[in-house]
C-alpha cells in the first residue's frame, strides 16, 4: 500500500478526483456520468498521440511535429474521402497509421542516421509539413458538408456501447504497455534514455530505437489526425496547432522525466486526463481565454518543478543507500 500511494501516478489520480470534486462545488452537473464520459472520450485523442510522445522523451528527446503530423494527414484523408466518396470508412484507420509512420520515420532517419537533435529534427520536420498541408488543400478546408456520413462517424460509432475513439484510445494504451514493458524493444528505449553508453555496450542498437519511437509516434499522431478531423467535422491548415505541447505537458504532469529514462504509460494517461479535465473545468467556470492559458502553463511549470524536485530527492535516497 505504501509503494502504491508512493507513486506518481496515485498522485496524479488522487489530482484528478480532488480538482473534479472541487468544480462540482461550483457547477454540480460537472460530476454527472454523462459529463465525465464526455470529458474521457474528449481526452482520447491526447492519450493517443501522448504516449506516442512518451517514446521520444524517454530516449531524451522530444516530437514537436505531431501537430503538423496531425493536421497533414488529416487533411489527407479528409480530401480522399471528399474526392472518393465512395471509399469504406474502415480503409481510412490504416491508410492514417501507415502515412503517419511514413512521416514519422523521416524524423527517425534524421536522428538515428543523421545524429540530429530530436528537438531540431522535429522542429523542421514541424514547419514541413503544416507547408505541406497548404500546399495540399491549396489554402482550402474540407468542412463536415464535404464529408460523408460514414467518415464523420469513424470516431463516434459504437461498439458494446462505447464510442470507436474509446475503443482506440484503450487499444493503444494496451498495446504501449505490453510493448513497453514485455518486450526486448520496449525495454530497449528505457536503456538507452537511461544511459545510452551502457546500453550500446550491451548491444541495445540507439539507431533502431530512435527510429522506432519516432516512427510509432508518427503512426499515433496520424491516427489521432483522422479522428481529429472527423470528429470535429474540419480539416484546416491549423489543425492540432499546440497540440504537441499538450502532449509533453500530459507526459510530464504523468511523471515522465523530461531528460529521458523514466516515466509509463499509464502516468501519461492519466496526465493526459488531468489535462482533459482542466480544459473542461475552465469554461465551465467562466473563465477567460486568456486566463485559462495561464493557468494551463503554470499547471504544466509546477508539474516540471515537482518532478525535477522528486527525481533529485530520489537520486540523493540512492547514493545515500549505496553509501550504507
């Protein structure tokens, strides 16, 4: 019981229920199941591309270009269902993932055979594609009037009662944790964030495994741009514009360190529900634009201060018991 409330992720739960409890003070309706449900099923799209984000960081890095990655494919895919109609709504899943890993393992290569930074890879990365989203629509939205019915309906459609995006956003968390956590290629990203020297001596490939996390973090970032896209029913040239800051602050709010070598899945999930719920709770109480970004950085500030102060305290804990 004790290791359990000694996690980070108990924290950032026992967060989650104290800030919702607060709001329903000042606006009861904010508790009710239907609210909550909506609230988690409005998050799915940053859990995606959020534990897609948790690759890069723990090898020390960080994607900016998943915004930009979001919004070209989702502008793709809009544009092919605007132009082909007649195309099964089950085709674009796919089509979305492959174009999206496409597009990721480009910044892989930059890494792992270039030796570029993650942050200056991705960075170009970034500006490349929102210019190629322009120069694919020409300037031009695809609005849900242009969109089928069937398209608009891929992330809302049930199954067993819960919504398509639910489904996914579960199935990617399954799927991260297991291949995180049991496989030699999840574990392999742990050693080289921790320390990339140990880890080449044991024959752990750096440049495989910056690829690989770069190349999944393309393949959810384009999943989440299909499910953005049709979801809300536009695709524009500033789709997903910030999102890629949403997404490290959910992965730092859920213990990830920013320096690389630590952090799980289901931290970023929860960190990323956190989010969910501050975005929310904000203009459920009337709050101002502008006031809700400020509070938005100071929230991701602290998280960063916490964690910095944590990882210390835990640093000195360690050599304090090796020197016993």
């Amino acid at each position: 019981m004790k290791k359990l409330l000694k996690r980070k992720e108990t924290t950032v739960a026992l967060l989650i229920v104290i800030l919702t409890l607060a709001v329903a003070l000042r606006a009861p309706g904010f508790i009710q199941p239907k609210s909550l449900a909506n609230i988690v099923v409005d998050t799915c799209i940053l859990i995606i591309v959020s534990i897609g984000q948790l690759g890069v960081i723990l090898i020390g890095g960080i994607d900016i270009s998943v915004g930009s990655t979001m919004a070209l494919v989702g502008m793709a895919a809009a544009m092919l269902n605007q132009f082909n109609p007649g195309v099964p709504a089950w085709i674009y899943a796919p089509f979305s993932v492959v174009m999206g890993a496409a597009l990721g393992s480009i910044g892989g290569v930059l890494v792992g055979f270039g030796r570029l930074p993650p942050l200056i890879a991705s960075l170009g990365m970034m500006s490349a594609y929102r210019g190629l989203v322009f120069l694919l629509s020409k300037g031009q939205w695809v609005t849900a009037n242009e969109m089928t019915e069937g398209f608009r309906k891929i992330p809302e459609g049930l199954w067993l009662g819960a919504p398509h995006m639910l489904w996914a956003a579960l199935a990617v968390g399954v799927f991260a944790q297991l291949f995180m956590r049991h496989t030699r290629s999840g574990r392999d990203v742990y050693a080289i964030g921790g320390n990339p020297t140990a880890a080449r001596f044991a024959g752990v490939s750096q440049r495989k495994v910056e690829i690989n996390v770069f190349v999944i973090s393309g393949a959810l970032a384009g999943l989440a741009g299909l499910l953005y896209v049709s979801r809300y029913g536009i695709a524009q040239n500033e789709t997903a514009t910030g999102f890629e800051m949403q997404t490290v602050a959910a992965a730092v709010l859920g213990g990830v360190n920013i320096a690389g070598g630590s952090g799980t899945v289901p931290g970023v999930i929860l960190g990323a529900l956190f989010l969910g719920v501050v975005n929310n709770a904000l203009p459920v109480l009337r709050m101002s634009p502008f006031l809700q970004m400020a509070i938005q950085g100071f929230i991701i500030l602290m998280a960063v201060v916490a964690n910095t102060v944590v990882d210390r305290r835990n640093k000195r804990a360690f050599k304090a018991g090796r020197a016993r």
